[in-house]
C-alpha cells in the first residue's frame, strides 16, 4: 500500500472514491438519472454521503454540476485533473 501512495499520491481508499466520483460526474452529465439513483449506483448509501463527498472534492454540488451541464463539467474536470 506504502509503495501505491508513493506512486499515485492517492492511499487505496482516496483512489477508489476518486474513481467514483468520476463515474458520478459521466451520470451526472450524461443521463437524466435521478441523484439517488446515481449515489447508489457509484457505491454511496445515501444521497447526503454522496453529495457532501462531491462537493468535498469538487467544490460543488452535484445538483449544480447538473444544472451546469457542460461548462460547469469542464470547471469540474479541472479539479479532477489536478487531483492527479
């Protein structure tokens, strides 16, 4: 595990959420799912969970990214990228 972190700057639990979190914003911007849906689908048991880890690393709510549409995914996937 020492050796991953040293390689990705990321431990094995701040990795897996980043990939989730990903998945989430394709749904959000790619489908009309409902945010329940999505929360569940990414692997949160709830929805309140799932948007206070989204706006945690994103700065936004998930609602927003939403609302947003296009612009605010590229705002989005800034921070996303940097996190790498």
């Amino acid at each position: 595990m020492r050796v991953f972190r040293e390689q990705t700057g990321f431990t094995l639990h701040d990795y897996r959420l980043h990939l989730r979190l990903r998945r989430a914003l394709d749904h959000l911007v790619d489908s009309d799912c409902d945010l329940t849906w999505i929360a569940h689908a990414v692997g949160f048991c709830s929805l309140s969970h799932f948007s206070g880890s989204f706006r945690t690393k994103f700065g936004v709510a998930p609602s927003a990214v939403r609302a947003g549409g296009g612009e605010l995914r590229k705002i989005v996937e800034a921070r996303l990228s940097t996190a790498l």
